[in-house]
C-alpha cells in the first residue's frame, strides 16, 4: 500500500486522482479542528479545560471500564442506507443529498453515559450515531440524541455539570444541594432541564426522534451559506413507553426491542434540516429555534440490521462530529471542537485498552451484575 494509501486509509489499488477528495476531506477536518483543539486543549490558556480533563472527569463519575466508550458506553452497531430526496441540493453542495444519491450507512445505538453494564432505563438518553461513506472517500459522521436541547451551553459548563449530577453512593441519586448551586451559576442550564424534562420519551429506538442538539452550516455550489439543525425523525409512529416497560427484568429491553423490530424489515427516519433564520443563536445548544422555522426533508434513513459491537464494526469507529463532508460546515458552536477533541482522547484510551464483551452481546465479564 501506498503512503497516500497509508494516510487516508483508502483500499489498496485506489488511484491518485481518487486519493484527493480523501486527503482534501482530511485536510479540512484538519484546518476546521485546529483553533479548536487549540482551545479545547489548553493550548491558549494554561490550566484551562483540557480533553484529557473531562475524560478523567468521566472516570471519576462513572468508574474505570477499560476498553469502553467513556460516555455512551453501552451500545450496539447498526447498518443500513441513505437515500436522498434531492430537497438538500439547493442547499448543499454535499454528494450524499444529490437526488437519488444512496449512501451506505454504518452506526450506532447507545445510551448516555459511562457505565457500559448498567441496566437500560426509561430516562437514559438515548443516542444514533451515523458513519455515512460516499464513494469519493469523503465521510460524514454524526451523533445525535433524542433530546431537543443540549443541558449546557459550553465545555466548561458541561464539566461542571458531569460533577454536579454525580450520584451519590448513599441514595443513587445526585446530591440536590449542588444540582442547586450549578442550576444556579447556569441560568441557560435550568431552563434546557425543563425542556428537555417536558419531552416525550417513547417505547424505545425505534420510534424515537434524534436531534444534532448542535447547530451546522450547509453550503452551497455558488457558496451559499444556510444555518441549519438537523433532526432524524421516524417514519414509526412514536408512542409512550408503557407503564409495564419499566418494571421489565430484562436489563437490555431498549437493545433486544431494537434487533427485534430489525429482523421484522428496515426502520425507516427522515433527516430532516431545520434552517435557521438571521438571529437564531448557533452558538449556543441550550436554546431552541423557534417552531415557525422551515424545513427540509433531506432524504430517508433505512437501517436494516444490528450486530453486537466487535472488532472491525462500530466499536472502533470514532464519531467525531467534525468529520463533514464539502457542503456541510460547522457552526460556531464551542462543544463542536470540545466534542471532537474529548472524543479523540476517549478513542485513544480504549484503543489501547483490552477490550471485554459489551453488555448488549450477553453477560458481562466475571459474573458481575447489571
């Protein structure tokens, strides 16, 4: 294999000319993540918040769990496709939403947090995480979470956060007393709680809606600028999840519902792209656009199977949500390259990590409970 082979991880055999979109792709992840690592890292500011703080932050609520994801640690992988409606190109000039365009699609469901054995939960978060490959080399990668708001607005404050919500280990809940006094200091944060306590929670994956919480840009062939949030909205009418659902002994209900609708066909969303109007704040994901807005329909999400998570499949995959193709663009959000950097550092702990059977797949290792 080539070195350009070696650099952008194309196939063996690819030619020059189809090596450039790849080392273009990266170049501008590269470009886009720079000032951001810088500021996430540190770099700026000595003794600012740094990747590898809020990794160990996560290690201090959650517990050491070797070999996992530091914070959506319990997850299963998924497969599918994505088929463009052609609504996006006007917007975009991005491959995967010209007309037609189907694009594979490899991902991953999960729930929040950074216990990868702990029993599923009607108020855990939960997330879809989606890895789209197009032909050219270039990638888009995406997590989003089925709540409509993000509970805080900066990196500083999500770390914050990450203590103040800690349970306590005499009651399994967060102390109130510093849930009190962060809510207090993070005004913006109270208000997302509300927000994001109103919503409804459905029966499981499936028929749930999932939000980038983030705010992109979509760029357009003659450089044309739209701020957009993007939504994954089922085609599976949502329900409420029955009153039996959380007194069920199975530990792993969300994930073993999920394969089971799978084996039954594809589980259908539509991507659908909120556009932003001059005014509507995209630096800050505790705050929503306002329900007036239009929309898009991008194109319909298939997923069509599930695999427990094993070397080579989604287990391995970084979600870094910088990882955009030409036409989409970040915003200027702060949690995008906090995001990015702190998910680089959790991907390079547990890539050097030996790694243990996920619960989703079974049992857990030597016995231990749920």
């Amino acid at each position: 294999m080539s070195l350009l082979n070696d650099l952008t991880g194309a196939p063996p055999g690819m030619p020059p000319h189809a090596l450039l979109p790849r080392l273009a792709a990266i170049g501008a992840v590269l470009a886009g993540t720079t000032c951001g690592f810088a500021y996430a890292g540190g770099w700026f500011s000595p003794g600012a918040l740094t990747p590898a703080r809020v990794i160990d932050r996560f290690e201090q609520v959650n517990g050491p769990h070797p070999g996992f994801r530091r914070n959506h640690a319990k997850g299963l992988c998924v497969e599918g496709r994505f088929t463009a409606s052609g609504a996006g190109a006007v917007l975009s000039k991005a491959g995967l939403l010209a007309a037609g365009r189907v694009t594979p699609v490899a991902g991953r469901v999960a729930l929040a947090g950074g216990q990868p054995y702990a029993a599923d939960a009607e108020a855990t978060v939960r997330s879809l995480a989606l890895r789209f490959t197009l032909p050219d080399g270039e990638e888009w990668r995406t997590g989003m979470n089925n709540i409509p708001v993000f509970p805080v607005r900066t990196p500083e404050a999500f770390y914050e956060q990450l203590l103040a919500a800690k349970p306590d280990p005499a009651t399994g809940k967060p102390d109130p007393a510093r849930l009190k006094a962060f809510f207090a200091a993070h005004p913006e944060s109270a208000k997302a709680a509300a927000l994001i306590k109103a919503r409804t929670v459905t029966a499981g994956f499936a028929d749930s809606t999932y939000w980038s919480l983030n705010a992109f840009r979509l760029v357009a062939a003659d450089g044309r600028d739209t701020p957009v949030r993007f939504a994954l909205v089922p085609e599976r009418a949502p329900s409420p999840e029955p009153a039996a659902q959380a007194a069920r002994q199975d530990t792993n209900f969300l994930f073993d519902d999920l394969t089971a609708a799978l084996r039954q066909g594809a589980l259908r969303w539509h991507l659908v792209a909120t556009i932003g109007r001059p005014g509507d704040p995209t630096a800050d994901a505790t705050q929503p656009w306002p329900a007036d807005r239009e929309s898009a329909d991008l194109g319909t999400l298939a997923l069509t199977r599930s695999t427990p998570e094993a070397a080579g499949n989604c287990r391995d995959v970084n979600f870094d949500p910088l990882v955009l193709p030409a036409g989409i663009a970040p915003s200027d959000d702060p949690l995008l390259s906090a995001r990015s950097a702190a998910y680089s550092q959790s991907f390079t702990r547990r890539a050097g990590e030996d790694k243990t059977q996920s619960a989703v797949a079974g049992t857990p290792p030597n016995g231990a409970a749920l």
